[in-house]
C-alpha cells in the first residue's frame, strides 16, 4: 500500500515477482525502501571510507530497449578502505584487459554497426588466432577418437518441434523464414543435427560409442542491452560434441570427457578450476534408475580424476546431471566454460535406438558436451587471460624483421622466406618511419619477437630476435634462429625456454 501510495510502478513490478520475505530499510520516521539485506542498526557502523560511487550509466528496465530508460548507479561497500583499495585495483587491471579495447587496438576484431548488434567480423590478425584454435581442437579431438562432423545452418521448423526446442527456447530464438511455403528456423543449438545423422542408419551395441564434434556456428536472439562484446552475441561458434554410449560405458566416457577438457584448457595455460556437479532438479525427463545410474558415473569420473567439486543439489537440467567447470584466469577471476551433461530428453523424443546383444532395442545415451563452449567467448577470455600477450606458439604475428634502412629489405625478404616456409608468421615493418618507432610499434602491437636488421646482421647473415618481454635469445646465424622459433613454436614454449 505505501509503495502504491508513493506511485512507484517498478517496485510494485518487482514486489509482484517476489516468493520471499520482504524487507523494508527505515532511516528515521521519514525515509524508508525496500532492502534485501543485510542491515546494520545505523550508518555509522558502516566505514566511509570502504564505500565508493562507481558510475552512472543509462539501462533500459529490466534489459528491455522496449521499456523506459532508467538511471542505473553503480556502488560499492566493503568493511574496510584496504578491500576497496584492493577491489578498485582489480577492476582497474580488468579494463586494462578489456577484450573489446584490445580486440580494435591489435586489430583482431569488431562488431559492425553496419551488419547488426552482435556480429563478429573476424580480421586477419584475429582470423590466424581463431585459425590456430580451431586446428588445435580438432587435432586434439581427432586423437581422443572423434570424428569431425559438419552440419546446416538452418533446418525446418518440425525439426525444433521435435527437439523441444520451439516450445522451450522460442524466446531466444530468431523469427523464421518461408522457404517454398514451409517454414525454415536458422539453427539454435546443433544437438538435432547430431541426433540426424545418428538415425541416419540402423545402430548396433557394436557402434557405440559414437563420438561427434563439431565447430558449429548457432544463432540465438539477445536483446541489444545485453549484448557485450565476444561474451554476449547473437551468432557465434560453439565447440559442441555429442556422444552416444551404452549405459556401461558412460563412466569411462565421462573420464575420457574430462581428460580431454583438461589437456585442451591446460595447453591454453589454464589450469586451476572450479567444478560444479548439478544433480536432478524437481521436474525432470527420465526414470529414477537412469538418473542414479547417470550422476554416479559423473560422480565416479570427477573422483577417477581426483578433482575437487561442489553439488548442487536440484540443479541439474530437467533433461539429465551436468558437470559444469569454470576456468581461473591471469588476475583470479573464474569464468564459466566447459560443460558436460547427460540427455534423456532427445533420444526419447526423436525414438533413438540401437540392438542390444539380446537383439531387443535400447535407447541409447547421449551426452552434450563443450569445452571452450563457444569459441568467440573463449577467445574473449584468452585475450583478457593474457592482456593480448598471447603465447608465442598463437601470437597472430610471431616475428617482425626492423630494417634500418630500405637498403637492407632485401636482407629481410630472405629471413621472412625462411621464417614462412617453416610454418613461422613472420612479416617485415611496412617501412618509412625510424628505427625507434618501429620498434615502439612492435611493443605497442605486442609482437613477441622483433629483429633489427642492419650492416652487421646483413654481412654476418645473423639475426638477434629479442623477446618483447624481456631477455635475449642473442645473435646466432639466421637459419639457426629460424629453426629454434619453429620448434618453440612447435612445443608450445616461449623461445627462451628452449
């Protein structure tokens, strides 16, 4: 009645979606409001000093740009000025490495106002690291015993029916096109394809298990307030997998799941997580015996793996358990990435079946799986992990050639040949400037390796590539050095280590 009385249409809205207790804040007769806690007695039990205004910034109520622009103010408190001190710093290195300022500035990527609110544009530097990425996933599935699967970007509307997915996701869904008088749905998720192909023939206890991975490009509506650079878009890559296994083999699945996720983070020099097992939630698909049997072989793989994690109970999705694992960056901030879930859901809905060695059919598991979960996130993380001084092994350019003078690019052109035809991603200073800015450049482009070509190195036949960060390879004849950055590059070092 008194927020009524007030005319205050938000809280209402908010106080209607409210299950909880509510709390009101009095300061005085005079001044009250809604506070979810918790409270202190007064003010003054509070240090000034620990409390700090953030920034202002406009936000449309509730993230929708259909409803009214309100004013958002950002603050802080914390018990004492040394945890502010401390939490302004972290947030200050944070922006240092915000991906969207690092992606223009080394020229890795945009969003262009042109094509629409969350779109990437790939750019060359961004494309050979995504490039590197991708190579290295797929080589690294090929060998855990997947094969690499390509499907449509789009498919008929009866097929999201089928899956669920129209009923359940139509919000994040993009509105669909008539194709021939029938109606077509560009792809949100790539899971139905998978379940495609697997019915594309009749299947055999002998078949399983069958692994698929695909780098599959989905497209799911976000609205535009909540778009945010590589984290939150409207198409993007993810790195899906799908596996289907008998009941007795899921246990060793899971495992060969999480040996696999650990060595692909791990090469991308993320090695410290946080794990989280989701267990069956209130309403869910399947029987009691699958789900037992489905969260003891999760549980079972994270043990099998000596691996700390936490359960949430009830949390799993309605369809099946999951194991979701969060990724410690450079500055200690966690971020959500690889995922491993059991499916009863789909196999059920689409009537997926294999013969047993009785000869009676069964239904298969499924199991959804990401490891980066989606490659334009994963490479936002990368870039803020690193502070875009990526690893020598996927820096966009590993070596820059600094003439001092034009008279001795042919000298240059030589090294870059060999550099290239070792498999290096070398290149040469576009030229007309000092030796100084060149060299400015190569830093403020965060190019790992650089090489001043003069007199001396053109009459010794030399290079002496030094490290951006510090240190000195020294000077050695240009052949040696070429084969020394190839086999760096090869293993997955930095060239000091070698």
């Amino acid at each position: 009645r008194r927020i009524r009385e007030a005319e205050e249409p938000y809280k209402l809205e908010i106080l209607e979606g409210l299950k909880e207790p509510i709390t009101i804040y009095h300061v005085g007769d005079r001044w009250w409001d809604l506070c979810a806690g918790p409270h202190v007695e007064h003010t003054g039990e509070l240090d000034s000093s620990a409390i700090a205004l953030e920034s202002i910034a406009g936000a449309y109520w509730r993230g929708d740009e259909k409803r009214p622009m309100l004013q958002r103010i950002y603050g802080t408190a914390w018990e004492t000025a040394e945890q502010l001190e401390e939490h302004l710093r972290l947030l200050e290195e944070a922006k240092r490495r915000d991906h969207r300022t690092l992606g223009k500035a080394l020229k890795l990527f945009s969003i262009q106002p042109d094509a629409g609110g969350g779109l990437v544009f790939w750019h060359p530097r961004g494309a050979r690291v995504r490039r590197i990425i991708e190579d290295s996933w797929k080589q690294m599935h090929v060998d855990a015993g997947y094969e690499l699967l390509y499907t449509p970007h789009m498919a008929s509307l009866d097929l999201w029916k089928t899956s669920g997915h129209f009923d359940f996701y139509k919000e994040g869904m993009f509105d669909q096109m008539e194709v021939e008088g029938a109606q077509y749905q560009i792809k949100p998720m790539n899971c139905p394809f998978h379940v495609l192909v697997y019915q594309d023939e009749p299947r055999s206890y002998r078949d399983l298990p069958l692994r698929w991975a695909e780098l599959g490009t989905v497209y799911r509506y976000e609205r535009s307030g909540t778009l945010h650079g590589l984290f939150r878009v409207r198409g993007f890559t993810q790195d899906d997998a799908h596996i289907f296994c008998l009941p007795t083999q899921l246990a060793d699945e899971i495992v060969g799941v999480l040996d696999l996720t650990e060595g692909i983070l791990s090469k991308f020099g993320f090695t410290e997580y946080e794990v989280m097992l989701s267990t069956r939630p209130e309403k869910s698909v399947g029987s009691d015996d699958i789900w037992d049997k489905a969260t003891e072989a999760l549980k079972g793989a994270l043990v099998r793996k000596g691996w700390d994690y936490s359960v949430d109970e009830g949390g799993g999705a309605f369809y099946g358990p999951k194991i979701d694992i969060k990724i410690r960056d450079a500055i200690g901030r966690l971020w959500q990435c690889s995922t491993v879930q059991c499916d009863f859901n789909l196999p059920q809905r689409f009537g997926m079946e294999y013969v047993s060695a009785e000869g009676s059919k069964e239904q298969p598991i499924m199991v959804h799986r990401a490891i980066f979960g989606s490659i334009e996130r994963f490479f936002g993380v990368l870039l803020e992990s690193t502070a875009g001084d990526f690893p020598f092994w996927i820096a966009p350019v590993q070596l820059r050639l600094l003439p001092v003078s034009d008279d001795f690019r042919p000298y240059c052109e030589e090294v870059l040949a060999k550099a290239k035809a070792a498999g290096l991603r070398a290149e040469i200073d576009v030229g007309g400037r000092s030796l100084g800015k060149q060299i400015k450049m190569a830093n403020t482009e965060k190019i790992p390796l650089f090489a001043v070509i003069g007199k001396d190195e053109v009459e010794s036949r030399t290079i002496n590539a030094a490290p951006r960060k510090g240190g000195e390879l020294g000077k050695m004849p240009f052949a040696d050095a070429i084969d020394l950055l190839a086999l760096a590059a090869q293993r997955n070092v930095e060239p000091l280590d070698m």
